[in-house]
C-alpha cells in the first residue's frame, strides 16, 4: 500500500490523461457515422477496453474524414 502511495503523483495524471482521451473519443465517435473502417459498436469496445491505446488508436486509424 505504501508504494501504491508513493506513485500516487505518477498515476493521477496519466488515469486523468486516459480518462480524457477515452471521453472525447467516445463524444467523437457518437457525433460521427463514417469511419475508415469497422462500426460504432467495435470502437466503442476498443475505446474503453484497451485503455490509453484504445482512443489512440480511434483518432489514427478509426476517425473517417470529417
């Protein structure tokens, strides 16, 4: 629990940072139809269950051309 503690200052950020990214992905994604490829239901699923990649990945290759 210490250590837990002590990399408490590390942590917060980088959870805000997924925390963030993973929203505006997701508000992206229901605000939009094209996508390069796939459907609404398998980025929802990357976005959320792959963690900090997941909305990386959305905005690189999944985003269609607005």
């Amino acid at each position: 629990m210490e250590e837990l503690i002590e990399y408490l200052p590390l942590i917060i950020p980088i959870l805000m940072i997924e925390l963030i990214l993973a929203a505006v992905a997701l508000i992206h994604l229901v605000r939009h139809d094209q996508y390069r490829f796939g459907n609404r239901l398998m980025w929802i699923l990357i976005i959320l269950l792959v963690q900090i990649i997941g909305p990386i990945l959305y905005f690189s290759i999944g985003k269609g051309d607005d």
